[in-house]
C-alpha cells in the first residue's frame, strides 16, 4: 500500500513520509541481509511510496552506506529522497583519538568519509549518533550550521542525547537566527516509553521532529519470541549478543505483549502491525524508522499504515506499558495544580487548544 501521510519534519520545510526506512541490516552477516536483499527491500519501500531512508557510517562498517548510494543511483532517486545518515562513533582508524565524538574535526572526517561512500554531494539530514559527553554544544551547533550554509547538508538532527542538550542547541540557535537542529532520533515503542517525561514535551516547546527508532523493540513486540520455563524462546537480534542485552524480557514487558496481542486479537491483525500502529499515533511522533531483513516483512510492516486504533484498544495499551513516574514527573499531577491555584482549575495554552 502507498504511504500517503506525509508530514513536516519537526518545525521545517522537510517533509518525510510517516515510515522511514531504517539500513542498520544492510551488508550486516549475522542478522542482516545481503546486497541482492537489500536491494529487494529498498525498492519495496520506494514502491509503496516511502522518501526517508536513514543510514550510518558504523552500519555494516560503511556497507549500509555504499548499498544505499548503489540503489538510490541505480533508480535515479537522489532528488526524490530523504538521504539521511549519522556520525560520532569511532572511525577505526588506530591511535587517533579525532576519529570519533562530537568535534568539528572528527564531524569533517566522518562527512567527507560518508559521501564519498553514498555517492553524492549532500546529505538531506546528518544525524549525531550519540553525545559524546566532552563537546560543547556550541561548537557542534556552529559546526553543523556552516554546514548547512555551505550546502553539504540540509539538515541536521541529534540522536541518543540528553533532553537539555537539544533544547540549548534549539534555543541558541533561535536567539542568534542560525540553522539549529530540527529533529531527534530516540527509542521509542510500548516497552520503551521514557521519552514522553522529557524529550516529547521538550521536542513540542522547541519545534523538534522525533524519528522513533526500534518501534519493535528489537522485535519483541513482533511476537518473535516466547516465555518459557526453560528459559527464552526463539530467533532474532534478541537471540545473541546485541545491544539491548537481555533487558527486554522482563516481567513488565512480557504483560505489555500479552496485552497488545489481545488488543492484536480483537482486530485479527499481527501484533507487529499493531504496536507500531500505536506508536506512530502517539503525540509528537514524525515518523517511526522499521528496518527489515527480507521484502516480505517490510511489506508486513508498512500495512500498519492503515490500522486505526479505536480509544478503547489505546487505553488498554496505554495502561499495560505506563512507564513509571519518577521524581520530579511523580511531583506533577491535576491534584498538585489545583493546590497551587488554591482549588481553582487552570488550563495551560497548550491544553485549551
């Protein structure tokens, strides 16, 4: 089926399709697909109408970024797309401590490495991996934003960083009129729902676009796997060494996948199809990024587009996997406000609209 829900990305002229199409299996051997896969699920997402495909130069050590410059040239698609990729990570080049973090230098290393691999001349949106936890704020917004004035990318965004890290990048740069950030990359699904406390609200003050990665939670909401008194069953990235380790098999997580496959019961649809559905109707959601190992389940995947979730089945959903409340988000509630304004009940701007 054809994407048809296009939106800005955050408070920018970019506009990205609701799904983007996520390359971290591109050229990978263990869990990943090869070039002739890759290249069948690329066309897939293209065929139903997707722009965002999001790369980085870590993926498959760089091949992720060669097979998507390889595909986008082969179609003649680099004006029609949304090319994005990321950098921070370190470079492997030995001894040299600038081939990796946050810094103009390693940013200049990283750009010139991963055009030269996509083939192209610009990059629509360049995404910092993750925080570095040295470099100043100020220089990576400077950094970037000439390079958004030279024209070698359009956009930028920041991934994996703390909430007040974006804001002060956002807020800085709308104080002094100079291209700031306008999205961020973060982990988003029903087991992985810790942005709503401050990255959500922070992304609606500043204008920022959220692209939710993992909305599968690394295919545990997909139903890949299952509890048994042995222990784990079943194949997926979960299934070896990766990054989550083994924190998504928790007692917590395992009520949220029983609810959302009754929830999955009560429309006859797959549970895969059913926890992205909710996550891309969640507030402040631009686009939820899914990556695939064959065709088939990208096509599975991208049919979550037409499933419509009553407020009943968002309820139950939303009451299985509420994260928890922690100091100072447990301090604010209806009854706190009423004590503050003496009994009365205030609406805020936001809330009135």
């Amino acid at each position: 089926m054809n994407q048809t829900a296009f939106r800005t990305l955050g408070r920018s002229g970019l506009v990205v399709s609701p799904f983007a199409l996520g390359t971290m299996t591109f050229g990978s051997q263990r869990w990943g697909a090869n070039a002739q896969t890759s290249a069948d699920i690329f066309n897939t997402y293209i065929d139903t109408g997707g722009n965002v495909i999001d790369t980085a130069d870590v993926y498959a050590d760089g091949l992720s970024e060669q097979l998507v410059g390889r595909f986008i040239a082969e179609r003649g698609l680099r004006d029609q797309v949304v090319l994005a990729t990321k950098f921070a990570f370190y470079g492997g080049q030995s001894q040299n401590v600038n081939a990796g973090g946050n810094g103009r230098k390693n940013i200049q290393r990283a750009l010139e490495g991963s055009l030269r691999r996509l083939g192209t001349d610009y990059i629509d949106l360049y995404w910092l991996h993750i925080w570095d936890q040295v470099t100043p704020v100020e220089e990576v917004l400077q950094t970037l934003g000439d390079l958004v004035r030279a024209g070698t990318i359009r956009y930028f965004g920041f991934s994996n960083q703390p909430a007040w890290y974006a804001v002060r990048a956002a807020t800085l740069a709308a104080a002094h009129a100079i291209p700031g950030p306008i999205a961020m990359q973060l982990e988003y699904s029903l087991v992985e729902r810790n942005i709503e406390r401050e990255y959500i609200p922070a992304a609606r003050e500043c204008g920022l676009g959220i692209a939710a990665w993992s909305p599968l939670a690394a295919g545990f909401l997909a139903g890949k796997y299952q509890r048994q008194s042995s222990g784990v069953r079943g194949q997926g990235r979960l299934s070896g060494p990766n990054p989550f380790g083994d924190q998504k098999f928790t007692e917590r997580n395992w009520n949220i996948l029983q609810a959302l496959q009754n929830v999955a019961a009560m429309l006859e649809q797959p549970v895969s199809q059913v926890a992205l559905a909710w996550a891309a109707a969640q507030p402040g959601i631009s686009t939820l990024i899914i990556g695939a190992r064959q065709p088939e389940q990208l096509s599975a995947n991208l049919a979550a587009q037409a499933i419509k979730l009553t407020a009943e089945q968002v309820q139950l959903l939303n009451q299985a996997s509420i994260p928890e409340r922690v100091y100072p988000d447990s301090l604010f509630s209806a009854e706190l406000r009423r004590a503050i304004f003496g009994g009365m009940n205030v609406q805020g701007w936001a809330e009135s609209r």
